[in-house]
C-alpha cells in the first residue's frame, strides 16, 4: 500500500504543478493564449479533457490519497 501511495502523492503534485504551470505560462505570455482561457492552445488541442475533468481528478486523487492513507495508518 505504501507504493501505491508514493504514486498517488506523486501525481496529485505532478497534476497540480502541470495546472498550475498551464496558468503562470499562458498569464506570463511564455505560452500562446489565443482564447483566454488560461490553458496553452498547444496543449489543449491534444489534451482538453485533462483540463476540462481538472476538479474531477484531482478530487478522485484526494480521494484515493484519503483512502490510502486511512488503510496504511488505519
Ligand atoms: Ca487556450
């Protein structure tokens, strides 16, 4: 169970720092941003559904961190 969670840590951080890098580049004009969005038209073409399911991924993660950490400790 240990391994699985060092994987799910790993991907909440992973995830959350691609989010957060898609709003400081496109915000900072270092990635093109034609519609505004916040999310860099390069990235969007090939993966709008991992930005369009954000709040459900990440709340799946917490989730799966949650319940990890309650079977680890618990
Ligand atoms: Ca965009």
């Amino acid at each position: 169970m240990d391994n699985i969670l060092v994987v799910l840590v790993f991907l909440a951080i992973l995830f959350g720092g691609v989010y957060w890098y898609a709003g400081y580049s496109t915000r900072s004009g270092a990635l093109k941003d034609e519609n505004q969005n916040f999310i860099p038209d390069a990235w969007e073409e090939k993966f709008s559904w991992f930005f369009s399911g954000k709040g459900f991924i990440m709340l799946l993660l917490g989730i799966a961190i949650g319940y990890t950490l309650a079977k680890v400790f618990g």
